[in-house]
C-alpha cells in the first residue's frame, strides 16, 4: 500500500514558475509513454503525438477573481478572503485570514466609495474555512462587484501580486462557465491556432465543465486512504456524453487536458450498453494507485507540487516511480514547474 511519502521529490524553487511565457503556448513539453520510454519537445509539436480519430475532451471553466482584500468593521484590520465555493443566496464557502478574529457575527467591508461589498461570518469551521454572507446595499449585483473588486486567485507558491494580465493569461482561450478559483492549467498551453490546427488534422473535441475550487489543492493531511476530497461541481452535456460514447465504442483514445477533466470522465455512469451517461452533479473522487481507468487514455498534464492528490492521481495513471523519474528528470533539464510551468503529456 502506498503512503503519502511514496509522492515526495526535490525540487529546487528557481524551477517554480512566477509567470507564463512571453508568447501563450511557448512550453516546453515532456512525453512520457506508458510503454516505456520519454522524449523531450515543445508543446507546439503536441499535433505530432496526437492521430486522426483521437478526442480531445477539455475543462471549459472560468476562473472569476475570488480573492478579496478588505477590513474589519469596526476596527478596520486587514481582512483576506479567497471564496472557495457559492452555497446559494449570498452565501458562500470561503478561506479567510485572519482567522482568529473572524468569528460569527464579524463584519468586514471590500472595496470604498460606490463600490463597495459588505460581508457577514455565519460559522466558522477548521483551518481558516469560514461561511460568509455577502450583499450590496447599493443594489448592484454581487457577482458584478466581485468581478470589478476581486483580484485572480494565483496560487501561493506564485510570490508576487497578481496583475491586470492574469485575468486573460491565467485562463484557458476556451474559457467560458465562471466558476472556478483556479485554472485548469494544462488547458493554458493551448492557443486559438493550435485548437485549429489539431481539428484540421482531424482530432475530435469535446467539452465538459468542472469548476476548480479547494477540493483540488486541499493539502493531504492524513495518509491516502484517510483523505477525502472536497465537492467539486461538474457538468457533462449530453452531446459531450455522446461524443464520448462514440469514441471508447470505436476503440478510439479519449485524451483529457488536465487532471480536472480526468475527475470529471472518470466520475461518470457507464450504463449496461456501453453509453456514458450525460450528468451534472459534484465531483468527490480521489483517484489513486489501484483505481480503474475506464474513458481516458492519455492526459496532458502540468507538473504538480510533491504529495498532493494531483501527482498521486498522475501516478495512479501512469506508475508512481515512472512518474517520479520523469520529474527527476524535468528537473535536470530545468522545466518550469506547476500553474504557469511546462507541460506532460503521457500516451
């Protein structure tokens, strides 16, 4: 049985990528094929390892700003708050900092002026998780506010202030249901002329959407079989279904750009016959070693922080130490690492 320590590896900080490359798309690009073997190329050349027939399935989440800097009220002490999940009619699930002042009934104000977005703790649960409500009084839409005060939610091992051009660069180009808190990053390497260029070479592509939230980076705190995974929403269209349905009948190989979209296939219903069942529900699977796949046949990938579900998910699909060799790999070759590094994709 694996344990968490089985995920570990060096990684030097210089390799942690700060910001995406000067040109979208410009990544390098690591392959690594199941039956042995890895090559080292550019994700411009992703058209080379992909065939005629093959389906291309991608997360077409948004990731909305939903990080909120403000105060306490009275008081006026800084306040942070990352909103993780929306609980419906203004309530939401949320990170909050700092937690030892934010108890029930707490007050806390974004923004100033005419834009300004009032806040409410209702509970409070462990490690910084709180429930907040949040309204306007001057009868402007919530969301709308969010967007024009919320900063993008970067991760924490990027050490600088996001900035107005990560609202276009940390997001896909097929971007387009808001709702996630973070990126599907494999999904960032893709441009509007590669998508075509692959459709062109006749590649199929589908969509489906799962929105990123806590459930993605929760920290595994306990050993493998301890951990669960926090609710993530997804959707899966009946024409996505169907496309899916065609292709693991035709024995063709159903790639998934990113570890989000390899939850969302791998947590769908295949009836008696054969067919995927379209479905709209919430994503609670931890895959790892000894998990079945059943639709996906490839990924393409980011390279993930050591110990966390995402590299356990990549070894369960792959193989744990051929994994690891490749990241020891990567790092001898000074690949860029996590949301804004380099890409994998493993055939």
């Amino acid at each position: 049985m694996s344990t968490l320590s089985d995920f570990d590896f060096e990684l030097p900080e210089a390799l942690i990528a700060q910001e995406p490359p000067e040109v979208r798309g410009d990544s390098r690009l690591l392959v690594l094929h199941r039956g042995g073997g890895v090559e080292h190329t550019a994700f411009s050349q992703v058209q080379h390892y992909l065939g005629a027939g093959d389906l291309l399935v991608l997360n077409n989440t948004r990731v909305f700003p939903a990080r909120l800097l403000g105060r306490r009220h009275p008081s006026g002490g800084a306040v942070e708050c990352l909103l993780v999940r929306s609980l419906g009619s203004g309530e939401w699930d949320a990170l909050m900092h700092p937690g030892q002042k934010l108890k029930p009934g707490a007050q806390v104000v974004f923004g100033d002026g005419d834009v300004r977005l009032h806040g409410e703790i209702l509970a409070q649960h462990f490690h910084g998780r709180r429930t907040i409500r949040l309204w306007t009084d001057s009868g402007a839409d919530a969301a709308d506010v969010i967007d024009r005060l919320g900063h993008m939610p970067l991760p924490p091992y990027i050490k600088r202030d996001d900035r107005p051009s990560d609202r276009e660069r940390y997001q896909t180009v097929y971007a387009r249901e808001r709702g996630s808190i973070a990126a599907p990053t494999a999904g960032l390497h893709f441009t509007d002329a590669l998508l075509a260029a692959l459709s062109s070479q006749g590649i199929e592509r589908t969509e489906v959407t799962l929105h990123v939230g806590y459930g993605t980076f929760k920290p595994i705190r306990a050993e493998l079989e301890d951990h669960v995974v926090d609710p993530e929403a997804f959707t899966v269209s009946a024409d996505a279904a169907a496309a899916l349905t065609r292709a693991r009948r035709e024995g063709r190989r159903i790639i998934a750009v990113g570890t989000t979209t390899v939850r969302t296939l791998e947590s769908l219903t295949i009836d008696a016959d054969g067919a995927v069942e379209s479905s709209r529900g919430e994503a609670h699977l931890f895959i790892r070693p000894g998990h079945e796949f059943r639709l996906v046949n490839a990924m393409i990938t980011n390279f993930h922080l050591p110990r966390s579900s995402l590299l356990v998910l990549v070894a369960a699909f792959a193989g744990r130490e051929r994994v690891l060799e490749a990241y020891r790999d990567a790092v001898a070759r000074s690949y860029r690492f996590y949301s804004y590094g380099d890409a994998m994709l493993i055939a």
